[in-house]
C-alpha cells in the first residue's frame, strides 16, 4: 500500500513518517504560542533527520515543508537546534506571554 507524502507516493510505512513528525514539531509550535516549552526527544530528532536526509532540498525547503533552515545559538538546546534547522526561531515568545 502507499500514500502521499511531501515528495510523491511512498509505502505506507515510510508516507506515515511524515506526519508522525509534523505532531512534535506542531507540538513545539503550539506550545510556544501558549507560553510553554516542549522538549522533542532526542530519538525523534534522529529519526527526523534519517527521514529528510533524503530528500533534496530544493523540496524540502519549499512553502509545502520547511522554510530555510536558521543558524542556532552555541547554547541551544537540541530541540531548540532541530526547531531552528525545520526554519522558526527557536526562541520565539508570543506577544503576549508574561502577561496576564
């Protein structure tokens, strides 16, 4: 069986990995929009780049998946590092945050 993914049809197994991965980064977004942080799991970040390694990045670098990639601050942590390579600055706050 195959599905759709980000770069054309693939088994289903390897489709899946795409959005089994948009739900940490997804995770980091919303989490980050509440004021709150999300630590991604080192095993995630790992699979993570197994999963996109090949993909060329004329695609993956497009509206459809991720923004360019940001340089990470020497002190980042690892999540803040792979958020920063997947194209948001790792260390936005919204507007709002602190405030009650």
């Amino acid at each position: 069986m195959v599905v759709e993914s980000p770069v054309g049809r693939r088994a289903i197994g390897d489709g899946l990995s795409y959005p089994a991965l948009d739900l940490f980064i997804h995770a980091w977004d919303l989490a980050r929009s509440l004021g709150m942080d999300v630590v991604i799991p080192a095993e995630v970040i790992e699979f993570a780049h197994i999963v996109f390694r090949p993909i060329p990045s004329d695609q993956m670098r497009s509206p459809r998946v991720f923004a360019d990639a940001l340089a990470a601050s020497p002190d980042a942590t690892a999540t803040e590092a792979f958020i920063a390579w997947t194209g948001p600055d790792p260390r936005w706050t919204s507007a709002t945050e602190g405030s009650a």
